[in-house]
C-alpha cells in the first residue's frame, strides 16, 4: 500500500475577506483546540476556506458540513469575526464566525 500527504495551511478567501477571492487571509493553527483560527474584519459577502493559498483543496457548502469544492459560504454583516476551522474530524468538517 502506498499513500501520500500534502502539508497544507489554511486561510479563508472572498469577497467578505481582505484579500478578496484573489488572496487568502491566513489562520494558524491552535494545537490546544484543534482549530485553524484568526480574528478577520469582514465585509457582508460571500467566502469559503483554502489551503495553501489556491484553488486545489477548498471547502464550503453547508456550514455544519462542509465538503470540497462545496458552494460559497456567506456572512451578513461587516465587523471582526474570530473565525474557527475545524477539521479534526475527518469529513465532518465545520467552522464558526463569532463576533467580536
């Protein structure tokens, strides 16, 4: 049996983000919760979450799910999240957006 891995950092992208759907807004990972997180000012707009800063591995769809290559994501109102990836469970995938 073989297999491969591919080291991945996370960070979210859209029209919601700093970067726009062009750049990606890193996160970092938190080792105590398991979470890939940061604090992002976001605009009322539509995001999904990307590794490595492209388009290879992505997530979106339904927020208590997430899937690859799933639908945009979106938030309703502008201010600072204290965004929270969660991936520690495989294929059940989620994240949160908490106001601060």
């Amino acid at each position: 049996m073989l297999y491969s891995t591919t080291p991945t950092v996370w960070g979210i992208v859209g029209a919601a983000t700093p970067g726009g759907w062009d750049n990606s807004t890193a996160l970092t990972y938190n080792a105590t919760s398991k979470k890939w997180e940061g604090v992002v000012t976001m605009t009322a707009g539509e995001f999904k979450f990307r590794a490595n800063n492209a388009w290879t591995i992505n997530l979106g769809g339904d927020p208590a799910e997430m899937t690859y290559d799933g639908s945009n994501l979106s938030v309703d109102a502008a201010g600072d999240y204290l965004v929270e990836l969660d991936l520690s469970n495989p294929r059940e995938y989620t994240y949160t957006l908490t106001a601060q």
